[in-house]
C-alpha cells in the first residue's frame, strides 16, 4: 500500500488517515548537500571533533594509516580527492571498529615546482633578475620566499580536504619544511654518510636541461618522442680475417657518439661477416658502397642492409664472426680526424642487455649516457687499462645541455659554437643534425631514420630529459653493511610459488634488505609486490642530490678527496641548528665555521651545496612524523597512495628506512588507480574533459563525490563525467529514501522488544540477512573492499528492504493496532536495520548519516563516537533463509502477473487482486501454503491449488511448474487499509472498516489517541 491514502479513493465517512502510523520525519527527501555539508563541517569544528575522538580513543589500540604528502602547490585535482576519501573511509572504518585511529595529514613543501613559480611570479613576470644565491643573504631571501608559496597552499589545500569530509589533525599537520622536519632529514641524511652508505661519485645519471638538475627514476615518466636513429659504421683497427670491415652500431641518440668509447656485443648471439655485392645504382644512391664489409647479427642483418637500401639479394654472408674474434677487436671511432679528435681505439666489450630483438647486435656504448654502458664500460676498467685505454670517462654535455671540450668538433671551440642537444625549453638543439653531418662527411653512415617511441620526460616539466655523467650524491644498493646475512626465500616464494627453490642467503645491504622488507609486507592489490620488487631488485644506486635551492642541504662537509667528515659533534651542531632555525642555517653567512668549530681546519673542508631529492624528504616522513608523534606509532600499518607510488613515496620510504632501521616504515601497502574520464581518456584542459571535485561538491555535495569513489573499483584506473556522477546521484536518492522512511516509521517506536522465537518468520529472515552482511562488511572493511560494501548495502536497501520487506510490512506497521506483536517485530527489526546500516555506511558518507543518525538520536553527540553494530550471532537461520528463497522464487511470479494487470489496467493497485496461483511441484507448493502468500504478495487475497494451470495463466521462463491466473478480490474496501474483504462492516462500531482495523480503531480509542 501506498504510505498516505488518497482522500478521493477513501469512502465517505471518519478520516482514517489520522488514525495510521504513516512515516513522519523531518529528514527531507532533498538533500542539499552543498549547503548542509559546510553547516555540518562547522559543527563539528565547535564540538571539537577530533579532539573528542582522540579522547574517546585514547585507550584502544592504534591504528595508523601514515599520509603520503601531497605537494603544496596549486587546487586539489581529482585524483586527490580519491585519494584522501580512500584514506578517510579507511580511518573512519578503524575507528568505528574499537580503534584509535588518529589521522596526521602531510604536504610535501620543498622541491623544484616551488622554485619555478618563484621564479616566474616574483621575478620574470615583473622583469626581475633571479637573486644569486651564491651570496647567502640572497640565498636565504629567497628561500623564505619559497616557503611562503608552499604555506599559503597548504592553507588551501587544507579546506579542500576538510570540505571532502576528511577528518584529522589539520590544526598540526606534518609539514616536510618544517624546522623539526628538516632537522630530523639532516639527520637521516647523516645516518647515511655516517654509515659509510653515503657517497660522491661521477654517474649517467637522468638530467633535466630545463630545471638544470638531476631526477630520480621516481620523477621521470615516459611519453611519446620522435628521435633521429643512425645506424653507424665503426672500422676494424689491425690485421686479420676482419680487417677492412666495420661494426654496426644503431641509435636513437646521435648526440651520444662524441661520448662514444665502446662497443658491447653478446655470446649468445650468432654474427656475421658480410659483404654489400649489389653494384651502385645512380637511381637509388644508398650509403653502402658494393664490397663493403659489415659485420652484422646474423638475426638482423637483412633488416640492417636493406635500411642501407641494399636491395634483396644483394649482399651475401661470407663468414661466421665468432665471440672469441669479437673479444679481441678494436675499431676506430667513427668520428676521427674530426677537429683533432677521437684517434683513440673503441674496444669490444661483453654487454649483459645485448640482444638481437631490433638493431645490429652490436650497442653503441657511450659510458657518460647511459646505465648499462656505464656498468659496462667499468666492469671492463681493469681490462682496458692492461690494453693501453683509458677508462676515464668524458664529460661531453654541460648542464645547459651544450657538448663540452670532451666533444671535439662540436664543442666551445667549434665553428658556429657549440651545438645543443636541448635547450631550457625542452626543445631539440642541432646536436643531432651535426653529429649526423661529420659521420656522413666521415664515410660511416650507413643509414638513417626516424623513430617515434616512449623516452622519458621530466614528471613535473613533461619535457625530455638526457642521461649524462656528473658528479652525484648517491647512496649504495650493494656495499655490505653488516656480517649479517639475510634470506630471500620468502620473496621467492611471492613471486614464484611454493615450487621455488630455496634460496642462498645473501649479503646485508640495502637491496636486499629492501627484498626482505617487501616479502614481509601486504600488498593491495597482490600485483603490488612484484612491481615494486622489480625495481628495487634493479634499480642503480639511489642517487639523492639535486642542484636547487629550496629544499634540505646535504648537511656535510668533504675534504679534497671526496671523503666525508664523520664527526657527531658537527652533526649535533647542525641539527641543533636546523631545529631551531630551519635548514636556512645551512646556507647563512658564517655557517661552515659555525658548524666545524674549532676542530677543525676549515680551509680543508668544504660544505655541499646541493640539495636532498625531495623523494628523501618525503621518504623520511616515518622518522620525524610516525616516530616523533606520541599519539602515532612506527611502523604505520598502512601506506596508501596511487598506483605510481611504487617507483615514488613508498620506494623512497623503503630505502629510507632500511637504511637506517633495517626494515620498511609499514606493514601493509595499499594503491589505487588513476581518474579517467568517462570515454578512458586522461583527463586534459584542452580536451575539456577534466572533472575537478570542488565543482562536483558544489554541484552535487561531497557525499556524492564519496559514494562514487567507494563504489568503483580504485585497484585500477577509475571513470568519471556527468553520466557516472548522475548514476550516483540517483543511487544517493534511492539510499536516502530508504533511510528516510526508516526514520518516518521509527518516529512511531515505543523501544518494545519481542523474542527472537516469537518473531513472524519475515522478520527472523530480515534479521538473518542483517547478520550475513555484517560478515561481509566486516570482512570487506578489513580487505579495503569498499565497492562490495557500498553495492551490498544499496542493493539491500533497494530490493530487499524498499521493494521486498518494508513493501510488504507497510500494512502492519501503518494499520496494526499498537499491540500487535507482528507490528512491534516489525519495528524492532527497522530499528535493527536503522542502526546498523548508518553506523556501517558512516565512514563512507559521514554527512549524510550524521543527519540521519542526529534525527533519530537527537541526544547523540555524533554517529561518528559510534561503533559499526555488530549484528547477533542468533540472528542467522540458513535453513530459514533458504526456504524464503523458494519463496520468493514463487512470489515473483505473483508480481510479475500483477504488474501485468495493472499495465493493462485491469486493476489499480494489488490490493484489488485476489490471485490463484498454480503451482505442480508438492513439495513447493506445501512451502507456500506455510506463509500467508496474500500478505508477502501484497494483494487481499490469494488461493494456491495444484497444477497444472489453466491455459492463458502467466508463467515466467525461468520459473517452470509456477502459474498465476489473476482474478480480482471480492468483497468491500477497508476505508482504513483499502484491502477489500469481506469482513467490512462486521464491527458495529466501524461500519466501513476490516476486523483487524476495527479491533486497532477501538485500541487508539482505548488509548486516547482517537476521539468517541
């Protein structure tokens, strides 16, 4: 039944509307989010929420989900928004769950992004010099100036996580420039160096020309780029059956062949000699000449030739080019003769990441420019140098970008000035065009092209960046530091399955120390282990100096020779100093005879003027957040970030704290995707497709914005747009409502309990289903699984409780009298049902069921100092929750032959219905009889016979031995309830009513609560 008559469908006479227990609440079917939210946001700001929290909390476990750092520079973007909600519900779960679960949020405030705004809205926007911070004043000015950037952003950013809902600590938020924070990354830094972890040494490492510093694997992405390739011949030096002939190399870098020292091949792939017989064609001219000799992978060598234009056919293989003949080769540069240059000998050298997938089988090995030439090229120092070579390693790029005196014929001294291989802007210089001249004017290009691949770019510039070898601060990965050793097996076993074979113990350093960390950590999703894993088990040493301004100094002192001073009375001076003052201390006037004191010469000293890689700061937010907090605890349980973090925070983390503590800052690690649009594009201004949260809280309200992260599936990357956003809003409407008549009915609710045992079966089935989500929801908050929450709850709420149970007990709840045990059940099972779902739906839309919970329990303080209901254990009954399954099986086709009637207007509402249903199977049809089919069907009568049906009866396919043959009720209509019986008029008292509304008429009158 509908929840208020119609006046004009009720029979003349009483007003029996008043006389029902029709919902009444003043929780509104509008929301209004944007408005209420910010009202509530202001509450709970002068109840001091957090704080009551915490002293509600403070005896209960901890539980400690540490922030990554967002970076304090500009709004929040949507991906922020998923982020610290994920971080939300998780906290808001933990609390509800018997924890204190106390939230510190963390910006990330130094770094390189910070400087350029500086420099491009302080000083180039208004024709201004930047400062030079050679001088310390100057230094100091405008580092003080970078700080006030970052300040008024985490001011910013603040009230945009606060106005998502997000609840925790922002009045002492961590803050990476704070003076105790920068003091305790000196002090881990110092760890390092003190350890003997810490070192400078010359390296290729990944340089931005742009921002003029080195990066960090963590800060380059890739991205597609057009690059000249050049396949390259280089002479054979000597005598002997190779003599005359030239190795191959192929590149995507021609800038890189003035940095040329080597050539690496492999063992394992089979080469050749071969010999170019097609004649010249002056139609067709190509770079190779006829009986040129080229030695080739033999995999590749048609490729090769033919890129040379040779046409097929037209070249023949005269010898097979073993690897002891390749050991002992030695080849002329292409390049010499060029300006004086490159007359040295470029030697064979064996290469672990030689393949003959694409290329020649031979690498152009470059040691300045590249990782694997660089390891290549050193492996082989010793060798080199007992062959007459020099092992030194050229410097051929300056930071600018421009070749150096290492490049002859393109450097300082060259016609025209240097060449460039980018400029600060990014873009190409000529570098490539010129290198590809001389090679050419040189007679050893053998073929050109173009090439459109992934190449990195700086993550925050997105402009390209080189590899070049300059002098870096890095930390080991493999230099022992202990006699310890430590067992992978575990890690194995993660990654290879119980079938892996045991593993050797190995040596204490930093790599495997990090493998071991990561085998003892969760990881959610599971995928997580072996991505992170993989980088850790390859990546170089961690190379931590940057050439910037703002951000932690490298607080140490050199001598001459590299080595760095190991003196902890140094060290406690420079971290008294940075706690009181900042890590400006580092760079004030007078600092370095500040710090040596007078033990030391300082004429023998220097002080490193680079800067710490963010990813240091941000990795040490365990040791000066987690550790120095007393109302946190280290390790954190949980880290939470997006998907790119594994190469980022949690990477740099990791090492962090294996490095200095032996073990990762957490137990568990948790990550998520990114935000597409609703196509699975990225999110572009220029496509007009980006989706920003302070929009969707203004439009819709930031519940709406929750309920669409809880319900997506973050473990990979996420939709949004207007369509997706609509879908939530109607799900919000639907959950609403729901909670909205609960409320209406509890207005009614006396607080009368009856028995489990004397309970209709309806509500013994409700209350079964309550306790089988408690489990789910228990277990799916504990896995992060908000999506199987936030459907499980919305379906249940829509079809099992809107569309199935409160359908059917609408009568009873609005027509039984006061009395009626089948009526108190009811409620006692909505009042069950109330409690439950809001305290379990409460860490995913706070806003909304603080209102719900603060209209029912107006004398609460908050629903978020409760904790989730736990349903009870003498709640299930699967034997009666698989009977009502049968049941409404069989009722399904009831609706479904109802819905009909009413399409085709043959009646109005199912009450009018008296329906006979059919159905053949006994043993089905004996379970029907047990229920009052009429009452769960809603209609006011209803007769079940055995089968089989007449024809013309519905059916459903699914449904087979169940009919309906609908047939109206017969008999009057309750002026009270509509049901038409045929019992009307049987009380005197109430002419125009049923028995059973009659008996509840004459108990309201008994009560006082219906006139005479």
């Amino acid at each position: 039944m509908s929840d208020t008559p119609k006046t004009t469908d009720k029979p003349a006479g009483t007003d029996y509307s008043k006389t029902l227990f029709l919902p009444e609440t003043a929780f509104p079917m509008r929301a209004g989010l944007p408005q209420k939210e910010p009202e509530w946001l202001k509450r709970w700001d002068e109840m001091k929420l957090y704080d009551q929290l915490r002293e509600a909390s403070k005896d209960r476990p901890k539980y400690v989900l540490h922030d990554g750092p967002p970076y304090a520079n500009g709004h929040l973007h949507i991906g922020h928004a998923l982020n610290k909600v994920l971080k939300d519900v998780i906290n808001r779960s933990f609390q509800m769950r018997g924890y204190d679960a106390n939230y510190v949020p963390g910006w990330d405030c130094h770094g390189l992004p910070i400087e350029w705004k500086i420099e491009e809205e302080n000083y180039r926007a208004k024709g201004k010099p930047k400062p030079d911070l050679n001088d310390a004043s100057a230094m100091v000015a405008f580092r003080k100036e970078c700080r006030a950037y970052a300040e008024h952003w985490v001011g910013v950013q603040s009230g945009e996580f606060r106005r998502l809902g997000v609840e925790g600590d922002f009045r002492n938020p961590y803050l990476t420039m704070a003076y105790e924070a920068e003091s305790v990354i000196a002090g881990e830094l110092i760890k390092f160096a003190m350890s003997g972890q810490l070192y400078r040494g010359s390296k290729p490492v990944m340089w931005s020309v742009v921002e003029k510093t080195a990066l960090a694997e963590a800060e380059v992405e890739y991205d597609d780029y057009e690059s000249d390739t050049v396949w390259v011949k280089f002479p054979v030096r000597g005598e002997g059956p190779l003599a005359g002939a030239s190795v191959v190399i192929w590149t995507t870098t021609p800038w890189t062949m003035p940095a040329n020292r080597a050539i690496t091949y492999s063992p394992k792939i089979a080469y050749g000699l071969y010999e170019v017989t097609a004649p010249e064609d002056a139609d067709n001219p190509r770079w190779a000449k006829p009986g040129e000799r080229l030695i080739l992978a033999d995999a590749l060598a048609a490729d090769v030739l033919a890129k040379a234009r040779v046409p097929e056919g037209g070249f023949r293989r005269v010898a097979a080019v073993l690897p002891d003949e390749l050991a002992g080769l030695v080849c002329d540069h292409p390049l010499k003769g060029l300006a004086g240059g490159y007359a040295f000998a470029v030697p064979l050298l064996f290469g672990a990441h030689v393949t003959d997938d694409a290329g020649t089988g031979f690498v152009h090995t470059a040691p300045g420019h590249g990782r694997e030439d660089f390891e290549a090229w050193v492996d082989a120092r010793r060798a080199l140098e007992a062959r007459g070579i020099d092992p030194a390693i050229p410097f051929a790029v300056d930071d600018d970008g421009f070749y150096t005196k290492d490049a002859p014929g393109f450097g300082p001294e060259a016609e025209g000035g240097p060449a460039r291989v980018l400029d600060d802007k990014g873009k190409k210089g000529d570098a490539n065009k010129r290198v590809i001249e001389a090679l050419i004017a040189a007679g050893n290009l053998l073929a050109r092209g173009r090439l459109k691949h992934q190449y990195p770019h700086s993550w925050r510039s997105k402009k390209p960046v080189i590899y070049r070898n300059t002098p870096q601060w890095f930390v080991h990965m493999d230099k022992s530091l202990s006699d310890n050793t430590i067992d992978l097996s575990a890690i194995f076993l993660g990654w290879l399955g119980p079938a892996a074979p045991p593993q050797p113990l190995v040596e204490d350093t930093l790599r495997n120390r990090a493998m071991r960390a990561i085998a003892d950590t969760r990881f959610v999703p599971a995928a997580g282990r072996n991505r992170i894993g993989g980088m850790i088990e390859t990546r170089p040493d961690w190379v931590l100096s940057r050439q910037r301004a703002w951000g932690v100094p490298i607080a140490v002192f050199v001598d001459e020779d590299g080595e760095v001073l190991r003196d902890e009375s140094v060290n406690a001076r420079i971290l008294a100093a940075f706690a009181a003052e900042g890590a400006d201390a580092w760079f004030a006037a007078g600092a370095k005879e500040r710090f040596l004191g007078n033990a030391h010469d300082a004429a023998r000293w220097t002080m490193v003027r680079d800067i710490l890689d963010v990813w240091f700061d941000s990795g040490s937010t365990h040791a000066f957040c987690l550790e120095k907090r007393p109302d946190l605890k280290w390790p954190a349980d949980l880290y939470l970030e997006g998907s790119d973090q594994h190469r980022g925070w949690f990477h740099s983390s990791l090492l962090e704290a294996c490095g200095t503590r032996g073990r990762a800052p957490y137990d568990a690690v948790l990550t998520h995707g990114f935000v597409m649009d609703e196509d699975g594009r990225k999110m572009s201004k220029s496509l007009g497709n980006v989706v920003t949260p302070q929009e969707v809280i203004q439009q819709s309200g930031a519940d709406i914005l929750r309920l669409w992260v809880v319900s997506s599936d973050y473990s990979e990357d996420l939709r949004l747009g207007k369509t997706i956003l609509q879908t939530n809003i109607d799900s919000y409407r639907k959950l609403r409502n729901t909670i909205r008549w609960m409320l209406g009915t509890l207005a009614h609710d006396t607080g009368e309990t009856v028995p489990l045992a004397e309970m209709p079966e309806l509500e013994r089935l409700m209350l079964h289903r309550l306790a089988e989500l408690g489990r789910l929801v228990r277990k799916a908050y504990d896995e992060f699984d908000f999506k199987r929450i936030a459907r499980a709850l919305l379906d249940f709420m829509v079809v099992e409780l809107s569309a199935f149970y409160f359908d059917i007990r609408k009568d009873a709840l609005y027509c039984d009298a006061p009395s009626s045990k089948r009526r108190l059940a009811a409620m006692e099972v909505v009042r069950q049902l109330f409690d439950h779902l809001v305290t379990w739906l409460a860490p995913m839309l706070p806003f909304t069921m603080e209102e719900a919970w603060l209209e029912r329990h107006p004398d609460s303080r908050s629903v978020h100092f409760e904790q989730m209901r736990e349903p009870d254990a003498a709640w299930e009954d699967a034997e009666l929750a698989a009977k009502w399954q049968k049941i409404r099986q069989v009722r399904r086709v009831v609706t479904g032959a109802l819905e009909e009637e009413r399409r085709e207007k043959r009646i109005g509402s199912s009450l009018e219905a008296a329906p006979i249903l059919f159905i053949e199977e006994a043993d089905l049809r004996a379970l029907a009889e047990t229920v009052d089919f009429a009452e769960i069907a809603i209609t006011s009568g209803l007769a079940i016979r055995p089968g089989p049906a007449p024809e013309g009866a519905f059916r459903l396919p699914d449904a087979p031995g169940i009919a309906v043959l609908p047939e109206k009720a017969k008999g009057t209509k309750c002026a009270r309830s509509w049901r038409v019986t045929d019992d009307v008029g049987s009380d005197p008292d109430f002419p125009d009513v049923s028995a059973r509304d009659a008996a509840a008429l004459r108990e309201l009158r008994a009560l006082g609560r219906l006139g005479a």
